[in-house]
C-alpha cells in the first residue's frame, strides 16, 4: 500500500493518546482517516465485542489499513488476580485484537495492513503486571504467526511502546523506565501503516 498517494485507514481507540496523535498526523500527511472509539468518533465499536466489530466493519466498507491502539488490561497483585480479571483482560486485548483481524479482512484492500498494540512488559515484567505480560506476549505471538498466513499480500505489524510521557499517572508503577512521547509511537505506527515491513514488533 506504499505506494498509494492517499490511504483509507481505520484508527480504533482515535480518542487514546496515540490514537488521537496517530490521526493527526495520517491526516497532516493527507490520508483519510477513520476513527473509531467505544463512545465517540466517526464509529463506535467495543473491541470485546466480536459482533460490534462486524456491525461496524459492515458499514466502514472497503479500507485500505486498520490499526489499533484499544486495549483494556487489568493490573494487580498476582495473588490476588480474580478470574474474571484474566478474562476481561485476554477478551478486551487479546480477543479483540484477534477479532479485529477476523472481521476487517473481507474488508481489507490486497496488500493492506493491520497494526496491532503490545507493550514494554512482555520483555519487562513489572510488579502487578503479570496479566499485562502474559496478553502482551500472546498479542506478539498472534502477529508473528498471522504474517505468514494472512492472504493477498496483507501484512500485520504491532507496536510495543513503553510507558508514555503524557501518561504521568503511570509513571511510578514503571520505575527507572525512560518514558517515551507519544508521537513517537505515533510514528511506529506510521511505519507499519506505511510502509513494507510485516511480520514485525516495532519497540519504541
């Protein structure tokens, strides 16, 4: 798709600190972007939802890429984790993620592409981020298989940034880690958008 002027692209999770930055700057650089988000946006869609996600791929239509910066993951003391939590946890980012693929590639473009999202913890674990861990390391797992499986030159990428500047709340549960600003991120996601790599987690 690099070689197209103008993409069509779906961001979901538009309202998100990289969502909101990744769109900006697809649209700076003259793509149309389509945002989607689980109460505001162009389209409202809830990623644990597999029959949302179709309802909404029905009536988006035909998309040139699809990228995602959603994902809900819960956080806390190992022995204390419910059941439930690991299920909210695998079903929201895991789940999600996966049916995201599953529902928007009838609708993908030959040769598009899907990003997904991860995060620094599947190679550093930190306190009460055992769940984070485990669904950020099944999420990089799905994509380095699915590249090789997907049909019609479509490529999938996932982005694992660290903790982000602008989210300063999280930042003492990330000890001694160097935060990174959003737009670079932002930038990761523009590479597996826009260019020809696949198969690939993008650490920023």
């Amino acid at each position: 798709m690099s070689q197209k002027q103008s993409l069509n692209v779906v961001v979901i999770g538009a309202s998100g600190t990289i969502g909101k930055l990744l769109v900006q700057s697809l649209q700076e650089k003259g793509h149309q972007v389509i945002q989607v988000s689980r109460s505001s946006g162009d389209y409202q869609a809830d990623i644990r939802d597999k029959q949302s996600l179709e309802a909404l791929f029905e009536k988006i239509g035909s998309v040139d890429a699809v990228a995602n910066a959603a994902g809900e993951v819960v956080a806390g003391p190992f022995t204390s984790l419910t059941d439930d939590q690991y299920a909210l946890s695998f079903r929201s980012k895991l789940m999600g993620q996966i049916n995201i693929v599953r529902t928007a590639l009838p609708y993908l473009a030959d040769s598009g592409s899907f990003t997904l999202v991860s995060g620094v913890l599947t190679d550093e674990p930190i306190a009460g981020g055992t769940i984070g861990t485990a669904v950020n390391g099944a999420v990089e797992g799905f994509v380095k298989a699915a590249a090789h499986e997907l049909p019609r030159g479509v490529r999938i990428n996932c982005i694992s940034p660290t903790v982000l500047t602008e989210s300063v709340a999280f930042h003492p549960y990330f000890p001694g880690f160097i935060p990174v600003d959003g737009w670079k991120v932002a930038r990761a996601y523009e590479r597996s958008i826009l260019g020809i790599i696949n198969g690939r987690i993008l650490h920023v």
